[in-house]
C-alpha cells in the first residue's frame, strides 16, 4: 500500500536547514498495523504527515496505492486524502459549535453524500462506538475518552483503507488510552491499515510492527521486513 524511497524533508529556520527526514525507506502493506516511536523531534510527525498527503518530501519518492505521488496536483492529492486516508490527532480537532452527530458527520457533507447515506454511516459508527446518548452534545460535554472516539468515527465515516493516528492517547489517562487503541485494533483486525505515533513503549508494543526513530531516520523496525 505504501512505499517509500529515499524520503527526506528539510526545513528553513533562520540560515540554518533542519533535516526533519534523511533518507527514509519503507514499505507498508494493506492491513498492516505499525507503531512509529521516538523522542520528540525524531521525525515521527513529520513522516506522518508525508504518508497523509498533508505534505511532500524535499527528495526521494512515494508511492500510495500504487500511484507516485511527487508531481499530484493538489486537487488529487487532496481527492485521495478524502477517499483513502483517515487522521485521527492527540487534540481531537471537533468544531466546538457542531454536535457529535454533526462532526461524525463533516466529511460526508464536504464530499457531497447524500443525507440519506450519511446518516445511515453515522448512525452505524455511533452505535458502534457507544456514543448513542451523546449524538446531540457538544465536544465541551464530552470526557476526552469520548471525544477521540468522536474523532475515530469522523476519520472512518468516509470509510478510508488507511488510518493515520498521531498521539490518539496524549490526552488520555491510561484507562480512557488503552479503550482507543482496543477500538483501533478492532478497525484493524477488519481490514484497516493503521499506523500509529506513540511515545508510549507498552501501546507501541502492541502492534504488529514497531518503527523507532531518532533525529529524522529509522534506527530500527522490529519485526524485520525486506524492503521491496
């Protein structure tokens, strides 16, 4: 599903040039599910962003479904990020003013689906993910627990064959934590693939495969997989 050659990302602070990723190969498959680890300023966030189509690297190459993607225009890339990629963060990104029901259902309305239809995958997705009691709140009524599985069910509404999620228990204790990657796990074992950021060695052991990084490269995958 995803690989990547040579990827490298350098920032301009100052006169200084920062290497947010030096030379990254890696390959994803379809259902993988994969923890990216490291320090602070590792890199993790910055790969994560160039998997999501949110940015490009500076040099090398990727490849997203079999499509290279270094010379989309922004409308595609912007088109498979709506049909193929969903993002869940550490601060939840709901609007304030919209309900749950509404926020679950934003990206449906952005794409132009029917109300009909998305109501039909909301109300799967609420029922799904116990939020049937709080469909008309408000995400200042919601614990943080709930709030992300608000934001798990806006990323999956539009039904993505990829989940990107970047600290989904930062704002968490550890019980409400371990609830999300449970759910996370559950979309996996469905078919998803899902690529998690986590600070956190006992979540990131959980997944099939571990990335640690360290000041923009890979220092180690465990398990080994041979690249392509």
């Amino acid at each position: 599903m995803i690989r990547l050659r040579g990827g490298s990302r350098s920032f301009q602070l100052g006169e200084q040039q920062v290497m947010g990723l030096d030379g990254l190969d890696l390959d994803i498959a379809a259902g993988d599910y994969m923890a990216v680890m490291g320090p602070s300023g590792s890199g993790k966030s910055t790969l994560l962003n160039i998997l999501g189509l949110l940015d490009a690297p500076s040099a090398g190459e990727y490849w997203l479904q079999g499509e290279a993607t270094a010379t989309l225009s922004e409308a595609r890339r912007a088109q498979l990020r709506s049909q193929l990629i969903g993002f869940v963060f550490q601060s939840y990104h709901l609007i304030a003013r919209l309900t749950v029901l509404e926020n679950i259902e934003l990206p449906m309305v952005l794409a132009g689906i029917d109300a009909a239809q998305r109501r039909k995958r909301s109300s799967e997705l609420v029922a799904r993910l116990g939020l049937g009691d709080r469909i008309a709140h408000r995400p200042a009524e919601l614990s943080g627990g709930q709030r992300q599985r608000v934001a798990i069910a806006r990323a999956m509404v539009m039904q993505p064959a990829l989940l990107l999620a970047d600290e989904p228990t930062g704002n968490l204790d550890s019980h409400a934590g371990a609830e999300v990657f449970t759910l996370l796990e559950e979309l996996n074992a469905e078919g998803l693939t899902l690529i998690v950021v986590t600070h956190d060695d006992s979540l990131g052991a959980r997944a099939q495969r571990q990335l640690h990084m360290r000041d923009g490269r890979i220092v180690s995958t465990s398990p080994q997989r041979a690249l392509a």
